[in-house]
C-alpha cells in the first residue's frame, strides 16, 4: 500500500471511528437519563404507596422499613453507573477532539473549519472547554450522578432520622442527626465522583 492509498484508508478509518464515538456519547447520554428517570420513577411510586398507606399506623412503618433500603439500594446502583457513564462520554469526547484535530492538520488547509480543536493541550479540560464547558470540582455538581447522590443522600437521611425516632429518640436530636447523615452521605457520594472522574480529566 502507498503512502496515499494509506491516507485514504486511515481518513475512512477516522470517519468510522469519529462516528462510533459520537454514537457512544450519545448512548452514555441516554443512558445516563433512562437510569435517572427508572430512579425516579420507583421513589415517585415509593411516595404514592406511602400516602395509600399513611392513614393506617401498624403498615406505616413496615412500609418505609421495606422501601426505603430498597430506594437507598437502587440510588447507588445507579450512582455508581451514572459516574462510568460520565468517564466515558468524557473519554470519547477527547478521542473526537483528536480526530478533529487531525482533520484540521491534514485536510482543511488554511480552512478553519476544525481549528478549535487543534489545541496544544491534549487534556481533557481543554476538550470540554471545546464544548463550552470548563470542568473543575464544583462543575460535577452539575452531573446527573450529583443529582441522584442528592436524592441518596436526603433518602439515607430520613431513614436514620426514623430509625433514631423510633428508638425514642429526642425530636431535635433526630432531625440533626438526619441531616448530619445526608450531609455526610452527599459529600462522601461527591467525593466519589471527582477522584473517579477527576483521573480522567487530566
């Protein structure tokens, strides 16, 4: 093979390749919202049951003994899954800048079309600063994975704040306790998703 019948193989291998990425962050996107929304969707059903069930005193509490663990359960199940999926829409977003990069350098000539993504830094802040995005700590707070850790977090709350309420604890006492354990619960989930992503975004 030549050198220009080799151009033309690799720039039909990049087209290929740049599309299967685009494709997959797509799909890490949709899958991101579809496992949110099943999350959702179960704490909605989860809030419905417990208003059928709240006039009556002796299934109250066997109810949120049944459900809440099981909320907590699937909420991190689908945390975890959200923090892959948000390393890997990152990781096929720099492998596209590469592409671009390279169709800029060896196609487009004194074209712009593909300049923003010829970049001396092969980071991945500076592929999502490509995007409009500036990713740093505080922007995870911003990701699908930070909302759902929220929704963990307040639901791991309630569910100590009921356990100490029904060991007779006192009232002021269980609603600080409550909190100190969402707030814990939210800051260990947060602190997951940046030293899970933050190795990848260098």
């Amino acid at each position: 093979m030549d050198d220009g019948d080799r151009e033309k193989a690799l720039l039909s291998a990049l087209t290929t390749e740049h599309f299967a990425l685009q494709t997959s962050r797509a799909g890490t996107i949709a899958e991101s919202t579809g496992r949110a929304t099943i999350f959702l969707s179960v704490l909605s059903a989860a809030l419905i049951g417990l208003g059928f069930v709240s006039g009556n005193d002796r299934v109250v509490r066997p109810y949120l003994a049944a459900v809440l663990p099981t909320l907590v359960v699937i909420g991190v199940l689908t945390f975890l899954r959200l923090v892959e999926t948000t390393v890997e829409n990152s990781l096929d977003l720099r492998r596209i800048q590469r592409i671009r990069a390279y169709y800029q350098h060896e196609l487009a000539g004194e074209r712009e079309f593909f300049a923003d993504a010829v970049i001396a830094d092969d980071s991945m802040q500076a592929a999502w600063s490509l995007v409009g995005t500036r990713p740093g700590r505080w922007e995870f707070l911003l990701t699908t994975a930070a909302l759902v850790g929220a929704v963990n977090a307040v639901l791991s709350g309630l569910g100590v704040a009921l356990v100490a309420g029904a060991l007779g604890v006192g009232t002021g006492l269980t609603v600080v306790v409550g909190v100190v354990v969402a707030f814990v619960a939210f800051g260990a989930q947060f602190t997951y998703i940046v030293r899970a992503t933050a190795r990848r975004m260098r």
